[in-house]
C-alpha cells in the first residue's frame, strides 16, 4: 500500500511537483574517487506525492569499509552482498526521469557517479535537489542542518542513523515538510542540472607529492641548487621529461608547471623559444639554464628548509593582520561543541518603540534600488549591528525597502505573506553604536564580520574542518563558480592540484574541496587536519562567466561552520563596486599555531583564467 507524501492541508504545491528518487548512500570514507559505496537506499515518489517504490541493498566494496563505528557495516556484514556493478542496472533504473534527492546532494550524487564510472556506466540522473541547501535557503531555525536535527525540527521519526533505508525514509519526511515551508515561502527550489560541470568519469589521479621544503628564492650565477627551489621546464629534452621531473623532485626540488614571479629558474634547451614559459621568464627576470647544466647541478643540491605546520617567523610576518582587523579570540568564538552550532536569542528587543537601535541584531534585507546604493544601505546595516540577507528566507527579521526599487509581483506576494516588519531608507540615519570595525553577532548568535573582519577558527572540540559557503541571488543570465586556492608563503600554488574548481573539485589529500553546488550557493570545505605544511593560506573566491559583473549580480553573503550542516559560527555580506568580474571572499590562513578567517570582499575586472595564473596556476591560453 503506498504512504501519502503530500496531504491536502499543505499549499499550493503544483509547482513543486516531481517525479522524485530520494537517495542514501553509505561510504568506507568521504572522498569519491578514493573511498567506496557500502549501501544504498533509494525511495521514489510521483507527481502526486505517493510513495512509488523503495529499495536498499549492501553493496560488497572489496576493500577495507572504514568507519565501522559510524555505520556499523563489518567486513562480515558485507560480505556476500552484491557488488556495485551487480545492482547498478536497477538503481539506474530507479534514478532515471527522475529529480534525485539527497542530504548534502553533491556527496551522494559524486559517490554514485563514481561507481557508476567504475561499472563501465553513467549515473542516469539530469536534475538533483539537496535538502541541506533547500533548508539553508529556507532559513530553517533547526539547531544545525544535519539530517537528524532537521528530522527532529519537523517531527519526522528516525529510528536508526547511518542505516541508508532508515536515513531514505527520513529523507522523505523532511523533503516533504521543507517543500511546504518552500511553497509558504514561494522559493524557487534549488534544482541543479547535472551532470555538474566537473568530470564524473573515474580516473584516479595520484597527487603530486608537495615539496617540503620553503622557497629559498632564485638560483644566483655560479651558485648550487637548494632543496624547495621552484623550477619549471620547457620545450624538448634529451632525457624524457617525465624522468627529468622525477629526479629534480627525489632532490627535493619543487617542479612547476608554470612560471611565475616566484619561480626559481627555468630549464630548457633553446632560450630562444617563445613558448608561454619562456616569455614570462624573460618578463620575470628568472634565470634560465639549459638541461645538461641542470642535471650536473642536480648531482650537488644544498639542505632546504623544511615547511612546519605551525608556521614560521616569516610567514606569521606574512600573515600578519592589517590594523583594521577585528580579531575574536577562540573562547569567544564557541567554548563548546553546542555553542559553536547555535547560540541562544541575544535578547535584542524587536519593539522599535523600546528599542532606541531597530536592526541591532536583526536580519535584513535590502529590496531594489540601484546596485551602489543597495551596496552603501547593506554596509550601513552591519555598522548598525545588524546582518544583511541577499536572499529573502525564514529567518529575515525586516526589510528596508529603497526608493525607485522595481520589485516584482512573486517576491511581493512573498513578503506580505511573511508580514515582515518594512522600513524605508531613512532608518538607516538612526543613532547608534558605529560597529563598522566591530564583530558584533546577529539574534542567533552568528558573528557578523565586517568587509576585512577577522576570527581566530576554534581548535578545541575537535573542529578541523571549515566549511565556507556562499549564497547569491538567483541569477538568469550568467552562472557563478566558488574556486579555492591553497597557496604558500609566495601565495602561489605549490602544484595546479592546489586550485579547486568545478572542473577539479578535490585538492591533494582531499583537504580542499568544493563541498556544496547549487544555483544559489556553493561551498567549499578545508579539513586543517590534512592540509599539507606548505600550505600558508587557503584563498576562496567568487568567479562569473561571460560579460557580466558582480555589480549585475549584487552581494555575495558567506557563512562559516565547522563542516557543511553545521550553523554559521560567522557571516558576511560582500559586495563589489560596479565592473568586478573575480571577487576574494575569504582567506583561511595561518597565524603561529592558530588558523584564522578573513572576510575579504575584494574585486577584481579580469576573469578565472587571470586570477589562477596571478596564484601559479598553469592555465592554457
């Protein structure tokens, strides 16, 4: 007998209607091309909201199935159980001409794309919708975004975590309550064509070793190799390039795909090549050594200095904070596991009348006008203490409508549908602290930054992992891309692995990946714990496609939380001026032993391809 999956009590719901596949996949590990699927559960659903079919199976991996402890899958358990190429023909079909749902989506979809790959096959799925970005777009006042705390938010029963079948029936619990808080709300649903733009197909790529050791600068006239020394070739060589490369990295050499102010020299055989390489030497100024030259230098090579994890002398000057950084010392930041996720109310009065500061602590979002003046209103929020939204959701605590602003019918009948408190302009006039340089901390407890606003990221409870999302606007005409770079003490990529993208969305060691994809928001986390010692400063950015500017597209906010559903232990609200087409949005980077986060917002009118070259990125022309 089929279950109801919407009732006639809910909205109106015709918009939301789809032929769903509700997912969960269980995993040896966290990383797609490296760790296995151990099970997998699938639920579908109609266009009228009836449970259709259900099937889960354990899936044999061949190989070690990780962390017993969290999902309780032995060796025992799981031997005999089908291998993924055995069942891969009927999940496919389950999966096909259907909306994949899945918690954390982006996990789910790259394990089974992968497997899929492995099995000489495709994943058959075109759409996807991720109930972790359906429920941050909601505002969901839950205690985090986890699948279990959103199952006890809307009151759905699980009864065993980590058992994909138990966690598919929750799923659909929590898809079915989040599509009726969205058609209250009248919010788009955050539906991502897939396959994504990054390359699904499984080719596992070993990463390159980073180098050990510190740049000691340009080799000098006469003078001997030293270990960390950046060297790039170029044209033909006598000796394969391949084994060139190999013995220059047993040296201790760092070997560069591209040529950079940084770089140490340059091999090749005819310096009147004119390849990308050679030029920028030339324009650089690096010195240039032809092959055989090089490999008698190779046979003498002096001690580096090795990288160190907590950082050094130089490199603390390096990341040295400007005067106008706000630093928050980690106990205040959280002091617990609980309060880092979710703080209590403030106590800000919403009673304008006895509240002489109105947006103290609230939630606002700015409606129409031009983007500069919507620019200048958002920063002046934050100096009055309060957060800017860019997107209306349930947890906008006012509105400041801007005069001249178009705003549509859609958007209007969601607003009054909310009877959020409206406000003009003139609001912004009112006579209040100046928290411009300040963190101040919204009614949830979130810590507000400032543009260049700076925290220390907590150590203790076992936080190494830092999730960064950024959310927009819904965009029509142009599609905006979050890419990382994890650069060294020169700020350049020690190996092109180290710039993450949709077309590459993992860096080495899985330290740096694209976490989260949706048409309003992506994420990317940095797990501290694997990042490598070369690592000074993990740089996140905002990039756009085509001929429009983040003047078109409007504020970029981001959140950080110590993992993907975790609630944001800080926020900020970007915007740039008019013509940026790249944008710094943050910088993970080291200070002595402690990691810190700089809300950066600076803009940029060159593209992608300019940024990743700026950081060593080898980008073909």
């Amino acid at each position: 007998m089929s279950r109801t999956f919407m009732t006639s009590s809910a909205p109106d719901m015709s918009s939301y209607a789809f032929d769903w596949a509700l997912v969960d996949v269980e995993t040896s590990g966290l990383w797609p091309r490296h760790h296995r699927v151990l099970s997998v559960a699938v639920i579908t659903v109609n266009r009228q909201g009836e449970q259709t079919g259900e099937f889960s199976t354990l899936v044999n991996p061949g190989c070690d199935p990780g962390p017993v402890h969290i999902h309780g899958l032995t060796p025992d358990r799981l031997r005999g159980a089908p291998r993924f190429e055995e069942v891969a023909d009927h999940i496919g079909t389950l999966l096909k001409d259907r909306v994949m749902v899945a918690h954390n989506a982006q996990f789910d979809y790259d394990f089974l794309a992968h497997e899929f790959a492995r099995a000489r096959s495709w994943i058959p799925v075109s759409r996807r919708l991720c109930t972790l970005a359906l429920n941050r777009q909601l505002g969901t006042s839950s205690v985090d975004l986890a699948l279990g705390s959103l199952a006890g938010h809307y009151g759905i029963p699980q009864h065993k975590a980590h058992d994909a079948l138990d966690d598919a029936r929750v799923l659909s619990g929590v898809l079915r309550e989040s599509l009726r808080e969205a058609a209250h709300l009248d919010i788009p649903l955050p539906l991502l064509d897939c396959p994504p733009r990054q390359e699904t197909q499984f080719t596992p790529q070993p990463p390159k070793t980073p180098c050990a050791y510190r740049n000691p600068g340009r080799l000098v006239s006469g003078g001997r190799l030293k270990q960390g020394m950046k060297v790039a070739i170029t044209g033909e060589t006598a000796v394969a390039r391949a084994e060139l490369v190999a013995r220059a990295v047993a040296a201790g050499l760092n070997v560069m795909t591209s040529v950079s102010r940084h770089t140490s020299l340059l091999v090749t055989n005819d310096r009147t090549l004119g390849t990308a390489k050679a030029k920028r030497a030339a324009a650089e100024g690096v010195p240039v050594l032809d092959e055989r030259s090089f490999l008698k230098l190779l046979g003498d090579v002096r001690p580096g200095v090795p990288h160190r994890a907590g950082g050094t002398p130089e490199s603390t000057a390096l990341a040295r904070s400007t005067s106008s950084e706000q630093s928050i010392q980690t106990s205040s930041v959280a002091t617990s596991s609980s309060e880092a996720i979710v703080r209590k109310d403030t106590g800000t009065n919403t009673d304008a009348e006895k509240n002489p500061k109105p947006l103290l602590g609230h939630r606002v979002l700015v409606l129409g006008g031009p983007h500069p003046q919507a620019a200048k209103a958002r920063s002046r929020i934050v100096e009055l203490g309060g957060a800017a939204a860019v997107n209306l959701s349930g947890n906008v605590t006012d509105l400041i409508v801007l005069q001249g602003g178009y705003i549509d019918p859609r958007r209007m009948r969601r607003i009054q549908s909310l009877d959020l408190p409206t406000h003009e302009a003139e609001i912004l006039d009112s006579a209040s602290p100046d928290f411009g340089n300040a963190v101040h901390g919204d009614r949830l407890g979130t810590l507000v930054l400032p543009r260049g606003g700076v925290i220390d990221l907590p150590s203790r409870s076992g936080y190494v992992s830092w999730t960064v999302a950024a959310s927009w606007g819904q965009q029509t005409e142009c599609e905006i891309d979050i890419v990382a770079f994890s650069v060294d003490e020169d700020e350049q990529v020690t190996c092109d692995a180290d710039f993450v993208f949709y077309g590459a969305p993992e860096g080495p060691n899985s330290a740096v990946r694209l976490s989260t994809d949706a048409p309003t928001e992506q994420a990317i986390t940095v797990d501290l714990a694997s990042v490598t010692p070369a690592t000074d400063k993990v740089v996140i950015c905002a990039a756009l496609d085509g001929d429009l500017t983040f003047g078109d597209v409007g504020a970029i906010e981001i959140s950080t939380s110590p993992g993907p559903a975790a609630r944001p232990v800080a926020q900020a609200t970007l915007d740039a001026a008019t013509t940026e087409r790249t944008l710094l949005l943050a910088e993970i980077y080291r200070r002595g032993p402690t990691w810190r986060l700089r809300a950066v917002g600076q803009g940029y009118d060159y593209g992608l391809d300019a940024l990743a070259r700026g950081y060593g990125v080898d980008v073909a022309e």
